[in-house]
C-alpha cells in the first residue's frame, strides 16, 4: 500500500512552495502541492484554505524536514543590518521563517480602490513552531 502524504510545510503563495518543492526534488524527496492552483488562480483564498500545503510520502518526511530546516540563506534566512539576525525564531531558534503576508489590507484597498495595494512585510512566522512576531 503506498504512503500516505504528509504536510512537512505551508507557504502563503504558490511561487514559496514551488521553490521548497523544487529544493525536495533536487535531493530525490516526492514532493507534492496541495492547494497551489486554487491559490494561484485567487489569492485571497491562501488564508482559508490554509495556504499552499507541501506534502511528501509519509517515508520521507523525517529527511525532507531536515532539508527544508537545512537550507542555507535562501528565504529563510536574512542577515540584519544592524548585525543580529531577524530570520532566526525567537521562540525556538529556527531558522525556517518566512514572512507573513497580512492580505486583510490588501483586500480592502481591493474593494475600495477596485484594485489590490499589497502592503510592506511586517511580520514573521516560523516553520516549525508557528510562532509569529514583528520585525
């Protein structure tokens, strides 16, 4: 009986997950989208659906865990200019984060206006542990 698939990460936007699907496929990690072309064709859906799911089979979940954990600079990652480094989870220390998109204001300006204004990042949240804070 194959493997069922298991959810190893969650992105805000299709292009995100492409790109850590492509990093799991490089080193020969299944890797699977859920959600990505509902999201791709109305993102103001990602919140609902809980954003782009990346799922691989339940066998190679430990090993895709620490690709994607592993992962040198990339999006995870950004130095600080003032020396520290904001891409590290203060809760846990990870440095799986990624920014968190608030498209609350974006879907506003989109009824008002009659098109989106996407507003500046502002927020983080991390891979492992979900914890989201303020940059």
């Amino acid at each position: 009986m194959p493997d069922a698939l298991v959810t190893v990460g969650t992105y805000s936007t299709p292009f995100e997950a492409e790109l850590a699907r492509a990093e799991l496929e490089a080193f020969d990690v299944d890797a699977f989208l859920a959600d990505a072309d509902t999201i791709h064709m109305n993102w103001l859906w990602s919140n609902a659906l809980g954003g782009v799911k990346l799922q691989v089979p339940e066998s190679e979940a430990d090993e895709a865990r620490q690709i994607l954990e592993s992962r040198p600079g990339g999006l995870a990652a950004e130095p600080d200019i003032t020396g520290g480094d904001i891409g590290a989870c203060p809760s846990c220390g990870s440095t799986n984060t990624s920014y968190l998109l608030d498209k609350r204001g974006s879907f506003l300006t989109w009824l008002l206006v009659g098109f989106p204004i996407i507003p500046a990042f502002s927020r983080r949240v991390c891979g492992r542990c979900q914890f989201k804070w303020k940059t």
